[in-house]
C-alpha cells in the first residue's frame, strides 16, 4: 500500500511538474507577443525577467505561509509570536514592494517604455486568465 501511494504522490509531483513547465512556456509566449519583443530584446530581457519573478514567487509564498500560519495557529499563539508574525508578513510585503522597484528599474534599461506598460498588463492579463483557467477546472469537479 505504501508503494502505491508513493507512486502515486510521485506521479502527482511529475504531473504538477510537467503543469508548471507548460504554464511557463504559455507565459514566455505570452508575453513575448503582447510586448512585442525582438530575439535581441528577449534575450536581454528573458533571464532579468525569470530572476525577477522567483525571487518575487518566494517572498509571495513566505508571506502566504506566514499568514496561514498565523490564522490557523492564532489561539495557540503567545501575543509576542502572533506581532511577530504579522510584523513578518508585513516585511515580506515590503521587500515584494522593493523588489518590483529594483527590476522596474532594470526593465527600464532593457525595454521601451511601452513595452513595461504592455509587460505589467501582460502579467495581469496572464494572472487573470490562469485564475479563470482554475476557476472553471473547479467548476466541473463540483457537481
């Protein structure tokens, strides 16, 4: 039994693997069109970009867990562990917000200024549509 749901655990993690890369070769065809970038500009641009966006998914994902954490774990919490928490969450913010001003700046050196117009609402598009996407796979699960 235990086999099995090893490989089953197993084959959930290539799955959602395989998902993240499709996910991603989506996005960078996505973006590539809607900001209309050349083979030179996407070279300068692809790896700042990539760079960008997981330090940015990890400091998302910490504040995330952070939070949880905190409204699960609240009523077990000592006053001092529930402010550190929220100040944690809070600084996690901060450093998104100072991070989306760093590559702003680097985007700046790369890319036209209509072309960071069109990359943040390409990002924003390209959120909404995924979001969309699970939407509806939620949808046909729930009878």
């Amino acid at each position: 039994m235990l086999i099995s749901i090893t490989i089953t655990a197993s084959q959930n993690e290539e799955s959602q693997k395989r998902q993240i890369e499709r996910i991603k070769s989506q996005k960078v065809a996505f973006f590539t069109d809607k900001i209309e970038l050349t083979s030179s500009e996407a070279q300068k641009f692809w790896p700042l970009y990539n760079e960008y966006s997981n330090q940015k998914d990890s400091l998302f994902h910490l504040r995330i867990k952070t939070r949880r954490e905190l409204s699960r774990n609240y009523k077990e919490m000592s006053e001092a562990e529930k402010l550190e928490a929220m100040d944690l969450k809070n600084q996690l913010h901060l450093q998104e917000v100072k991070l989306d001003i760093k590559y702003h700046e680097q985007f700046k050196k790369v890319l036209s200024t209509n072309q960071i117009v069109r990359l943040y609402q390409a990002e924003h598009e390209f959120r909404m549509r995924l979001f969309d996407q699970i939407r509806k796979i939620r949808q046909k699960k729930t009878p």
